[in-house]
C-alpha cells in the first residue's frame, strides 16, 4: 500500500466513518418486508447506462406486484434517458456534478417521502449510504456491502456474485427483500421509444433504403450496427481491428451503420475511412444520437457488432442478435447478452480485446450472420 493510500485509508476509516456513525443511526430491520406497507421506493441507480437498462426488470416486477407501489429512481445524466418511457416508474431525480445541484436533488427527493431506498449501486456504498440517509432519513435504507458499511443502512444485504448474471441477482435481491417471486424468463429489459424517436430513425433508413428486421417482406436492403466504442481500455478494439471488421462487413448482402459515443474522438479517422472505403453509413450523419435514438436503430437491425457490454444490453432488450468482444481482464459473466442470439468471443487468458485475432472475429460474426 502507497503511503497516499495509507493516509486516505486512515482518513476514511479513522475520521469519515466514526463521523458518519454519529449520524446515521439506523435500526437494524431484516428481510422480507411487506411490500403493501411500502407505498413508495427510491432505486440508486446513477450510474452507467447499461446498469439502468439490466435494472428495468425490476421495476416491472415490483408494479406487478403491488400496482399501487411509487417508484422513483435517481439516476445520473447518463442513464436517465433510459426511463424517460417508462411506464413502471413515476418519478426520475437526475442527479448533477455540482454541489449546489445535488444538494437541491436531495431535497426535492426528501420531499417525496419515501419510506424505502435501495441502494443497487454495488461499487459505491459509502455515497449511496450517505444520499439513502439524507433523501430518507425516516425510511427503510437497504444497500449490500462489508460489515463497515453496516451504519449506513437498516438491511445490509450479503451478495454472492459467483455465477449468476447481473439480472438475475438484481431480481433474487427483490424476491429475497419483498418476498415476491420473479420467473426468470419474466428478467426482460424494457426501453420504451416514442414515437418521434421511431420517425427519426426511419427517416434515416429510408433515406439509404434499409429495412428493420420487423418487415421481413419489404424492400429494403438489411442492416447491421458496428459499434466502435467503449470506456475502458482493455476492451478498446484497434484500428487495425475495427478496419478489418468493417471491410469485412461491407463484402456481405447488409449495410453497415456505425456508432460511436460522442466523446471518442479517436474513432472519427476510422469512422471516415470505412464509409469512404468499405460502404458504411454512420448514425448520426451530424450531431450526436440519443439513447432512445440509439435503441430503436438497434431493435430494427439484423445484428450488432461491438466490445461494449451497455450496446450488449441494448440489444437483449430488443432480441437483436450480438457479436460480442470481450476481454478476460474482465469478470464477464454478470454482462453477458440475456434471452438473445449471440457470440461472444473472448481474449486469451490475461489479454486485452486488442489482442484478438482478425480472423477469429470474422469466424464469430459469420457464426450468428448464418443464422440471421
């Protein structure tokens, strides 16, 4: 341990938490709980935008069971797009950078009275404590960590994240503090789009003439999405990667539509050069995509190409089949595609994406571009 990690440990453990328990002193209260004594519930859920989309699910789930629960979600920036539709949640709190912003999140949340939080932000204990006990000083907090974390929340939930997927471990939570009972074939994403969204999109692909997979018997030539980006640089692919891919791509009877967050500049030499040399369109033509925007090219489209698990989720959510690239730096198991036909091929052992060869790519994509 570095000597600065060695101070920011005695400075969390030594001052914030003896701190922090002076505060929050909440009850110890154990599982299940009624779920007709909760008339309103607060998900944490600020932070990636696949971990909104997995979560959606649950939210079906609990209106299901009682259609007179309240359910809000605090959601970052990022993901909140995510929900916009959704008919299963009643209330989004977005959740600001700033301070002055935050703090006016908490109090308009506080206002909502709810007598439940749950913290589903597993990597993030100690800011979804401290947001639970402010938002709900008077509620239930439930959040899962160490046994120092305790402090913070009246049920502290022990997960075993060893082999089950993502989703179903968020609906064993459910089951396990409501005492519902969640079917596993039930765990479907939901990403409702409006319909302007639907009319942007379909003005794109009948602008280039290409079908959604939904009209079979039209004209129109099919599609594929080819996702180039990704946030995190042992899944990044290379240059010399997406190239060979997209050239690929461009010899077979689809079109192939690019995509790429907005704040990956370092993609748009190669983007350039794929639509110049092997036939490929990118979406947006100008500007950026919304997420909504985002899902419905990707639930009209044949299958989608890419190393990024939230592009993955996407694309469950629509039963659009999935090539996937993966690292095994990466624990995978919790992200892979849900209910869907799909590839997903994976470095060698200790290896970034990069590392993948060309050519075993290739040979995933023609295994689910023969099934199509």
């Amino acid at each position: 341990m570095t000597a600065i990690k060695k101070i920011e440990y005695w400075w969390r453990h030594r001052i914030i938490y003896p701190f922090l328990r002076l505060i929050f002193r909440n009850e110890q209260a154990s599982a299940p709980i009624n779920l007709k004594s909760v008339n309103k519930i607060l998900f944490l859920r600020y932070d990636r935008i696949g971990d909104m989309i997995i979560t959606t699910p649950v939210f079906k789930a609990l209106k299901s069971a009682n259609p007179d629960i309240y359910i809000g979600v605090l959601a970052s920036r990022t993901n909140a797009e995510i929900i916009t539709n959704n008919p299963y949640v009643d209330k989004i709190h977005i959740l600001p950078k700033q301070w002055i912003g935050i703090m006016k999140v908490i109090w308009n949340a506080r206002k909502e009275n709810y007598n439940a939080v749950l913290n589903l932000i597993f990597n993030r204990t100690t800011s979804g404590g401290v947001l639970s006990n402010l938002i709900a000083p008077d509620g239930i907090k439930i959040g899962q960590g160490d046994e120092k974390y305790r402090f913070y929340f009246n049920i502290l939930l022990k997960l075993e994240r060893q082999s089950e997927h993502m989703v179903s471990t968020l609906g064993s939570i459910i089951e396990m503090l409501f005492d519902v009972r969640i079917s596993r074939e039930h765990l479907a994403y939901d990403i409702f789009i409006d319909a302007k969204t639907e009319e942007n999109v379909g003005a794109f692909l009948a602008k280039f003439n290409l079908r959604p997979r939904q009209f079979q018997g039209r004209q129109g030539t099919p599609y594929l999405v080819f996702n180039l980006s990704v946030d995190d640089a042992v899944r990044k692919l290379t240059a010399e990667q997406t190239v060979s891919i997209g050239k690929y791509l461009g010899s077979k009877e689809y079109r192939t539509i690019l995509i790429h967050s907005p704040n990956d500049t370092a993609v748009l030499d190669t983007k350039e050069f794929l639509k110049s040399n092997a036939d490929c369109l990118s979406y947006p033509e100008k500007g950026t995509a919304s997420l909504l925007e985002i899902a419905a090219l990707i639930k009209g489209a044949s299958a989608v190409i890419t190393p990024d698990t939230s592009i993955v989720h996407f694309a469950s959510a629509f039963g659009t089949a999935i090539i996937g690239f993966y690292t095994s730096l990466k624990d995978n198991h919790e992200w892979l595609p849900l209910q869907v036909n799909h590839k997903i091929v994976i470095s060698d052992k200790n290896q970034p994406t990069s590392s993948i060869p060309v050519s075993k790519m290739i040979e995933g994509i023609n295994e689910i571009l023969i099934k199509l």
